[in-house]
C-alpha cells in the first residue's frame, strides 16, 4: 500500500490523480490533502477519500470546512505551514500539483523529507533546478515527472546512459494559435487563448500553451530534470499530441512515447514508479490516427519560447525572474487587463532589465525567492503600461 499526499488537490491534475488512486484501493490510499479556496471540493474529496490531514490556504476556509465537515473532519491546517505539513506528511509518494512558485518550498521540504516526488508543478525546476537536484541526491527520494512530455522522456530513457543522449526533443502541441498569423494572435480574447485543442488543463497552464511560454518552461524543466546541457534540448510542434516526445541517442536511434493526450497516464506512471498499474483509459489506435504532422515552432509569432531559451541560457536566476513576470503578466491577461501580445512583451521587459542588472547566483532558496519578488514588483511596474491598449 503507497500512501499518498497531494499538493494541489482541488486543481486539475489533484482531481486527476485521486481519480487514478481510486481505481486501485489496495494499491494507494491517500493520507494529505492541500487545496486553496476550493472548500466543497475538498469537503467532497475528504469524503470519499478519508485522509488524516488537510489544509487550506486561509483560517477562513478552514472554518468552513470545519463547519461543512463536523465530527467527520481531518485535522486542518492552513497556509504555508499547511502547506508544508501535508508536504512531510506521512507519505511514500507527493504529488506536486501547485500552480505556480507558491510550489516551490512545500516541494523541497517533500525532497528533504526523503519522499517520493512526483512533479506536475513544472516551475519548481524552472525556478531552483540546481538545488533540487541537489536535495534529491541528498535526500534519497524519487523524483518522477508527470508533465507529458517530461514522463515521455522519463519513460524513453529507462535502462539508458545519459551520457549516450545526443537530445531530448519536446513536442508541443502549437496551442489554439498555431495557426493563426501575427495580427490575429494580437486581437486573441481570453476565451480564445483558452480554448486548448487537445489537454483539459488549468487556466494558467492554457495560456502558457497559446504564448509556447508553457514550452519554454519545459525546456528549462527538462534541462533540470534530466541534466542535460540547454543545447541539447530541442522543441518540435506536433498538433496532433500523440508522440508526446522523444529521446535521440548518440547512434542516431530515436525512442518516443505515444499515447492519447490523458493526463491520467503520466499520473499513474509517476504514482506506480517503477511499476505499471492497468489503467483502463482509451487505447491508441495508429490507424485511427491515420497521420502524425510536426513543423517547426515559429519564434517569431510566439516569442515566449525564445525568451524561455535566453533566460536558460543567461541561467542562475534568470529563468526563476521569467517565470515570476509570466505569472504576473498571464493573471492580468487572465483578467482582461492586457491583450494577448502583451504578455510577451511584459515578459521580455522584465527578463532584459534583469539580464542587464545582472542575474545573480542562487545560493540557496532566499535567492531564487528574491529574485521571484524583485520580478513580480518589476512586472507590475511594467504591466500598466500595456494596459488597455489594443495591439
Ligand atoms: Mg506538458
């Protein structure tokens, strides 16, 4: 039995994964929960799911959880210190599915915890790669991906040598405006910029797939995860979200993973590592599929991907200072505050004044939470701006 903690229970990938869990009762039970706001989802969650301890993000919500629940409710904490309480539970297995830096320490305190991590929250490398490596190997966990294109990679590189790796190659789906030219992307409502042709995803999450920013914090993702110098990471838009990426070796010899685009799968390898549970999802079918397109992404219509590249390559701090301004810039598009472009160029602004400040070194967590909260202040200089102004 793996007893299992979730980060991020009432989000997207949380409610996938105690979907998966629910279809093994003598494999998983889940013993911590952390939501948000979220309180009937967690109170529906708790029901079905008995965990010993929760939390919420306020005393307010946790009063009415408290209230909802009765005798019946787990212990509740709250914040950060819920946070990390249900990070160091008593777990075999954290799921972290955060959105966002707010990930990041209750994600560490889970490595230093010597638990098994397996990673959705895809900005705690982005923003402290280097130090979570290093809290791995200290600690002795498991780190698992379950981001679709870094499971892939994940599963194509099992019994392999890193050092026979000639690339890793992600595949992205191109988002909604693959197709769309420069000044039609520039007119994107909100409703357009979500509406994602093949994940169900959260809402930031979705946007960062129509800017490729969500590509871009891949690449850096991947870098980190897999420790493998930036050069040697390659992006290749594929509509279709079948191959869902790939691994190509000194001998030319190239591995892929296919699959029909459901998060359950990457969840369920992550959860079952270094084992594989019977999932019942619906099997790929080639001959259904008929065909598989890939193109070059365009940097030029979708300039986040390359400031993901310069940030990784200007490295320390510089891609935890991107990631900041992206969450700044993508809530106020989100909110109607700025058209789709500007998201860019937010972005752009803020890593080139950094850059030319000088990215600092990360020591330890205190750098890369500086430079988190000098980039969100930036941001929000830069922002106004951009506002209202019609592209
Ligand atoms: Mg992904």
């Amino acid at each position: 039995m793996r007893r299992v903690a979730v980060l991020g229970s009432t989000g997207s990938i949380g409610e996938q994964t105690l979907d998966v869990v629910s279809r093994f009762p003598d494999r998983y039970r889940v013993v911590a929960l952390a939501a948000g706001a979220n309180v009937e989802a967690l109170a529906v969650q708790v029901e079905r799911h008995r965990p010993a301890l929760v939390s919420l993000a306020t005393d307010e919500a946790a009063a009415v959880l408290r209230a909802r629940l009765g005798t019946d409710a787990p212990e509740i904490a709250v914040g950060e210190a819920g946070l990390r309480a249900v990070a160091t539970a008593d777990a075999d297995v954290v799921m972290s599915a955060l959105v966002g830096a707010l990930g990041l320490e209750p994600t560490l305190a889970a490595v230093e915890a010597g638990r098994d991590v397996a990673l959705a929250n895809k900005e705690v490398m982005v923003m402290a790669g280097a130090l979570v490596r290093r809290a791995v190997a200290a600690h002795g966990g498991a780190l698992v991906p379950v981001d679709s294109e870094h499971s892939a990679i994940f599963q194509c590189l099992s019994g392999q040598r890193l050092e026979d790796v000639a690339r890793l190659v992600l595949t992205a789906s191109g988002g909604p405006f693959r197709t769309w030219d420069a000044e039609r992307i520039a007119r994107a409502s909100v409703q357009e910029a979500l509406n994602h042709p093949n994940w169900d995803m959260g809402p930031k999450i979705t946007i960062d797939s129509a800017t490729l920013m969500n590509k871009g914090l891949e690449v850096i993702e991947a870098r980190w995860l897999f420790d493998v110098p930036p050069a040697r990471v390659d992006v290749v838009v594929h509509p279709q979200s079948i191959v869902h990426s790939l691994v190509e070796f000194l001998d030319g010899s190239v591995l892929a993973q296919l699959g029909l685009p459901d998060m359950r799968v990457p969840i369920a390898v992550a959860l079952a590592h270094p084992e594989r549970v019977p999932l019942e999802v619906e099997r790929l079918d080639l001959t259904a599929v008929g065909r598989l397109d890939f193109e070059e992404p365009d940097r030029g219509r979708f300039p986040c991907l390359q400031l993901a590249f310069d940030a990784l390559a200007a490295g320390e701090t510089a891609p935890a200072v991107l990631n900041a301004a992206n969450e700044e810039s993508v809530a106020a598009f989100l909110a109607g505050r700025i058209p789709f472009p500007a998201v860019a160029a937010t972005n752009a602004d803020v890593l080139s004044s950094h850059v030319g400040e000088g990215s600092g070194p990360i020591r330890d967590l205190r750098d890369v939470l500086a430079a988190d909260t000098w980039a969100r202040a930036r941001a929000r200089e830069v922002l106004p701006k951009h506002e209202g102004r019609s592209a």
